[in-house]
C-alpha cells in the first residue's frame, strides 16, 4: 500500500505541515522506521522522531513548526492507531469448520464461523457469526460465545458460560474453573460446588493465561468495554464494573464488586467482598483491603490514598535519622535537667 | 426436582421454623434466590435475607425468631454445600474413548474412564477408574493418574509423575515442567537437568494455570488434602503439607518444606530452601524469608507476625509527623540550653 | 548404566578420595540416595552427606577428609550437573509427524523434526532441524522456529513470531499476545493494532505459562542465554538482555529495556519505559520504577539500595518506640520550660 501523507492527514483529520506528497508505505515506532514510514510522537520524543529515518511523523497540533514532514492532529497516538489499522489489515482466516475441529452435532454454529484444527465445541453450546475459534481451544456444554469475537490457541470456556460480542481472548486464558470455595469439615476441606457461571459482556479483551472461575451460584461477571491484561485472576462471584483496566499480575478476590472505569496497575490485588467505587486508580503493587470510594488513587498494603502513601514510603527511610535524632535529644535534655 | 423444607431439613440435620411445607425447586445465593430457591444467611446478612425473594433460607441454630421458612442449623454453610450438591448434579460425561482422542497403544486405562477429543496419552501412561480427561490434556509417558480424578482442558502432566485419587486439576495447569536450575559456567547459564517428577497425592485440588515443576532429583510433593487457587507457582523440590490453602497468584520457591494446614493468602510467597511449621497463615501479599514455627500468623516483607506488622504498617504514616515532633523538640531543647 | 567411581572422577575432572572401585548406577539428591547412588554436597550439607545412604559424594576440593568415598571438584554442582546428564538420557522421542497432528501444506518442517499429535502448523511457518513439537502445541502463520527447540504440550506461538536455536519453550506458554495497548474515544477503549512481533534469540528457556506479548511495531525481544521461570510476564516491546533471570512471577512492563545479567527474583516487577542496565539483581518482590544503573542491586517499592532498603525495612518497626520516646521527651521537657 502506498499513501501520500495529504492522503493520510485526510484519513486522521489533521494538517500537513511540510510536503504532503511525501509517499508512505508502512507505519510503526521511532526506532524501526525506514525511509517510507510514518511514525509518531509526543512531547519529550518530539527531537528523536524528527532525527529519525521516518518520512513523515505525527505530531500534536499545538507544534506549529517540524524539520520533517508532518501531520498535526489533536491527539498523535490516536491518529497513529488509525494508519496502523489501515496498513496492517489482519490476517486472513479462513471461514470454515475444518476437518480436524471436533463439533458435537448439537452444538450450534453462526454463519461466518471459523473452527480450527483441533478445537472442540461441546454439546448445546453456541457460536455466533463471524466468531473464529483457534486451535486447541475447548467451547464446553451449553456455553455461548457471541459475535464477531476471537478465541486464540488453548482458550478454555467451561460448561454455561458467556462470553460477548467483539471480544477477543487471548491463549490459555481459563474463563469458568472452579471458583475456590471450600468447607472444613473434621479436619478435610469439602469442595463447595461451584455451579454458577461466568458472564463476560460486549467489547472486553481477555489476556492471554489469565483465569475468571466460575460463581458458586449465579454469576461472576465482566462488563462491556473491560480490558484484562495477562496472568489476571478473578474469583468466584467477582462484578467486573464496564471500561476498566485490569494490568498484568493482578488479582481480585472473590464476591468483590468493582465499579466503572477502574484502573488496577501491574500486581495489585483486592481482598475479597468489598465495594470499589466508580474511576479508583489502584497503583502497582497495591493491595485493597476495604471498599473505596469512587475517584480514590489508592496505593500500598493495605492500600491507602497515593500521595499519603508516598509520603510513608519516603518516611520509611527516614527512620534511622529521626532514631539518631532523638538519642541526641534525649541525652541533650538529660544535661538540662536536675540531677 | 422439588422438594419440602421439611425433607431438606432433615437432609441437612436442621430443625424447621415456620412453615415446613413449602416447596423448593433450587438453591443459590441471596441476591439472585427466585421464589423457589433456598438460600443461607449468617451475620450481618441475616435481615438481608429475610427480605429477598427466596423460598427459605438455612440460618444458624443460634437465631430463634425468622420471619422467613428457615432451616436452623449448627454450621449454614455446610448445610447449603450439602443442597448444592442435592440440587446440581455433576455434568453428564460419557464413559468412553473419543475417537478424536490420541491414546498410546501402551497406555493402560481403568475402567469407566472418559478421554475426550483431543486429549493425548503417551506411552505407558496410566489412568485410574472412572477419571476423566478433558479435551487437550496431555499425559506424559509413564505419568500415573489415580481413580475419580478430573483433569479439566489443556492439563499438562509431563512423563513420570504422579497424580492421586480424587484429585480435580483445572484447566492449563502444568504439573511437572522442569524446575528453574542452571549453574553458570563461562558466563553461560548451563540447565541442571531436572531429572525428578511431581507426585500429587489424594483429594487434591489444583487451580487453572497452575505450575508445579519437577524434582531436579526425587519428587516436588503436595499432600493430600491440599487445595492451590489459581496461577499459584511451586517450584522445583517443594513439598507442600497436607489440607493446606495456597490462595491465587502465591509462589513457593524451591526446596522449600511446608507443614500441615498451612494458608497462604493471595499473592503471598516463600523464599526457597525454607520450613514451615503447621498451622501457619501468611497474609495477602507476604514474603516469607526464613523459618516459621508452626501455629504463626505472619504479614508484610520479610513476613513477621502479624500484630507487629500491622502496627508497622500503621506506623509507616505516622512518620512524618514525629519528624516534624523531632524538629519542633530541637527547637524548644535549643532555647533553654545555655548559649 | 554401572560405572566405576574412578571413571565417574575423570568425567568430571575430579580426584578419587578413598575407594575408587564403588560402582555407581544413579545419581540423585542427599536424601532420595540409595546405597549405589552418588550425591554432592557443599558445607553445610557435607556432614549430612557422609551420613546418608549414598555409596559416594562429590564434594568441594578444599576438602581432604571425608568418611565416604568421594569426588574433589572445584565447583560440586558442576560435577554434578554432568553426571545427572551422564545418567539420565533425554526422553525417546520419535522423529516424525504425527499423523494426528495438523501440518498446513505450505509449511517447511526441517529434518530429523518431531511433531506429536494434536500438534498444530499454520501455513508458511518454518520447524528447524531436530526440532521437537509436543502436542496441543500451535504455530502460527509464518512463525519461525529454530534447530534443536523443544516446544512442551500447549505452547502458542502466534503469527510471524521467532524462536532461536537451543529454545526450551514449557507448556503453556504464550509467545507473541497481543500487547495490552489502546486509546480511549469518548469513554470506550479502542484497540491500537499490535502488528509487531516476538523474536526469542539462542539458548533461552521460558517457563510454563510465561506470557511474552508481541509489540505495537518491532519486536518484543529476549536475548540469547536467558532463562525465563513459570508465570513471568514480558509486555510489548520489552526488550530482556542476555543471559538474565527472571524468576517466577515477575512481570516487566511495557517497552523497558532490561540489560545483560540482569537478575529478577520472585514476584518482582519493573514500570515501562525505563533501562535497566547490566549486570543489577532485584530482590524478590521489588518494584522498580525509574531507570537503575548498570550492577545496582534493589529491593523494595519503590525498588532502591538493598543495603538502605533493609535499614528502612527494619526502621518501620520502631516506629513506635520511636513515637513512644518523643512524648516522654516532650513530657520531660515540659517540665523544665518556664510556665
């Protein structure tokens, strides 16, 4: 594919700054670029990019002066998201059950499917049209995957689950194990049937190896727009609120319900059966241990408002002083007093 | 299936107040309970309950009046485990080879086994009574699987080791990937070749996408009774006690010795080549560094005991202000010193 | 296999102590040995070593007395390391394909290449010599797979990925997810196109259940001779030295760039966008958030000095004494100030 860049400044709704007949065939980073490539960059990266090999970069429109041909638009990584839609279409997949895939006859296909070698669909589950389904991965019985979604290799949907419209779960993801519920009875933990399911609405991105068990009764859900980074792990009865962001490592306890637009960062966790509010920003690491209110950036363990929380963890290291300190103190005062 | 509160009642070894004649057709949780369902209640959710739409709700022995049908027990939680297992019975599997299914012409099959499509015995493999093997599970050569185990999709049990009866494995677990050994020679991480295997023994529970690597020699041990969450790690040469708890994402390091009744919380660790009495808990998150006498309640990292960490953990936030106490005696101190 | 412990000496270029005559059959660990088998041992495990059932012990050449035959070697876990090859082959597996397993027709499988079955190929992908597929294991389209890798049962390389010579790749793995990457429009998360890939260089390891994501644009890389644990996460254009370890559980955000030698023990983790350089070690659980440079050795989060770490680790609790102390020097100086 060739573009002129007036072409693509048209695509991103931006402004040409420079040659607009600037050819260019393909789009990524700063480092990678070659000679017909567009790339992007944003404020401290703006000097790199204009050094770099690219022909053409994409820049904020508030530089109004660039030593390269360029595109100036609202906001650069958006309209980067844009070309690289349009110069990578994605792979080509063909539309059919193959041989080697293993439907059971009662199970119920959409027009447009594709079932790879080695996938298995279990009995009275549904798959929705345009839905692809890589190999290795297992559709148990009854469950229902909607439309338009992926399922990448070694994907596993147990028995009655859910999964929505557009979504797109990467490998090895587990979604409806067993939730871990157990009762001690004479010294043995008794296995609690876990005979509830997992409801994953539209538009939600599921990361490759990450485990959603299954409710004990009813269902544990995750709501429409929902990104989950890899290795995440949700528990039983978990509400996932809609357009969070759940980052690599992290864990949610069982029966905790998260509100809107949550942000957990890379090994954070939440104890389970609290209530997060809607907009909370948990940082790295952190560790919930109560309900928080909406619009809290929380941190630490037990986790607690960010900037508190850098204060201590800056205090921390302060204690050795402050010990010395108040030696001095007291063998200061113990001069001033009476003897 | 509809049954009497009266007849549930004596399933469970409770005692009927209110009207023992009422129907129930199923049993779940509070929030999602319809007009037919049994629920459970203990504080603080009793009132709870008593509202919601459910038929009846199994309470604690100790509560007397009810304004609900209710089944009075000495533990609800397991007179509700009891109904669960009443009301859902386990998924029908068919007793038999899949033809999909890849079994070595020297494996050795018990009788009533499943193996359904996909799944691949190797060599010598050896599978107990009435065991069910998922789709996509493998089974190494000369692995041995015990009777009434469930192996749910995408197991790997690698050649030689061994895994109980009763034992339910969930989905992209890997039982018996090589431990983490290598010894550097020239600058090269040169692999220690991990010749040992894992031996899982009876009534255990291990979650979705776990990892126990094999022995570098002899065997990585988990106990019976023991039950491991999700994307938990044990390593190479551990040996895990008997009915233990390993909560999601917790990683044992290896050669590490873990007592009887051991719980590890969430994201919890443990240093390698380490013992671990019986009876103890780590919190969420806790790093242990060195030997636990049995019957601790550690926290934090390195793990101490709880009470101390907790007031640690408290303390952290208070020192800025006894720094600005520090200052403030420093002052008051030089004012009354002689000049 | 019976040898002699004199030929066992000159394997391993060490010096017979006592009876060089003990015949030897197994190799394995001090408490697993039987009376044919060798052991080793460093202090302060010689003392247990002589006791054990062993009929010998390599041990250090710095020592010149022991009550059992033994080996004198500069370095026993070397020693050790050989004879552990030397005694335990590498399983037996059969240079074929499958005829289960799924080998797309444009496929090129090198020679001498096992590929079990339910082993899965897509097309124009590339198998190096003597390579070994285990089943449920996928190739994705125009991946690349060097000479003498192992691939275990339900490893997913996605599309265009590469895989170096000498790869040891564990069940579960995931090489080339999609990085975890998107613009948020109006309140909905859209997907930006992850249209880079992987590249794993020579001699790696990843453990089981390792997520490795492939880049926005470029390559997400790991350099040769690194050795990866279970359940580590690398996201999009992370760029991993040579020769490094990263232990179970770490996760290393997006686009940082990791130097050579680099250690990360347990449950670490490192921020985006940053360099690590060569030869730093991070303590187990530590969380780096900043550049570090090059041997530094951190722990903590956010991650700093072991050394300080420790101290301030140390200093959290005696905040209380400390707290404690400040009253009554607030009380005693009270007393001797005017009224």
């Amino acid at each position: 594919m060739i573009k002129k860049l007036d072409e693509l400044a048209a695509l991103v709704e931006g402004v040409v700054l420079g040659d607009g007949d600037v050819t260019v065939t393909g789009v990524t980073n700063i480092e990678d670029a070659g000679e017909q490539d567009i790339t992007f960059a944003v404020p401290p990266h703006l000097e790199k990019a204009a050094r770099c090999r690219a022909a053409a970069v994409i820049i904020p429109d508030s530089v109004t002066e660039y030593s390269k041909p360029a595109i100036r638009v609202a906001n650069p990584r958006i309209a980067f998201t844009k070309l690289l839609e349009l110069f990578t279409p994605p792979l080509q997949v063909e539309r059919k059950v193959h041989p080697a895939a293993v439907v059971a006859p009662t199970a119920i296909l959409g027009q447009n499917v594709a079932v790879m070698p080695c996938a298995v669909i279990a009995d009275h589950a549904v798959i929705g049209d345009n839905t692809v389904i890589y190999p290795h991965t297992y559709i148990g019985q009854e469950a229902v995957i909607g439309q338009d979604t992926v399922l990448y290799p070694s994907v596993t949907v147990r028995e009655r689950c859910r999964i929505g419209n557009r979504n797109i779960i990467h490998s090895g993801a587990v979604i409806g194990s067993d939730g871990f519920g157990f009762v001690t009875i004479g010294g043995e933990h008794r296995k609690v049937p876990q005979v509830g399911n997992v409801v994953i609405e539209d538009d939600v991105e599921i990361g490759a190896n990450v485990t959603v068990d299954r409710a004990t009764t009813g269902s544990t859900v995750v709501k429409r727009g929902t990104k989950v980074d890899n290795l995440v792990h949700i528990a039983h009865n978990v509400v996932i609120g809609e357009h969070c962001y759940l980052t690599a490592q992290t864990g949610i306890a069982g029966s905790t319900k998260v509100g809107n637009y949550v942000t957990f960062a890379g090994q954070s966790g939440s104890n389970g059966h609290i209530t997060i509010g809607d907009h909370c920003v948990f940082a790295a690491k952190a560790g919930v241990t109560g309900d928080v209110p909406a619009g809290s950036f929380y941190a630490g363990f037990p986790a607690r408002p960010h900037q508190e929380w850098l204060r201590a963890a800056v205090g921390m290291y302060k204690v050795n002083d402050i010990m010395k300190k108040v030696r001095e103190l007291e063998r200061r005062l113990a001069e001033l007093e009476p003897k």
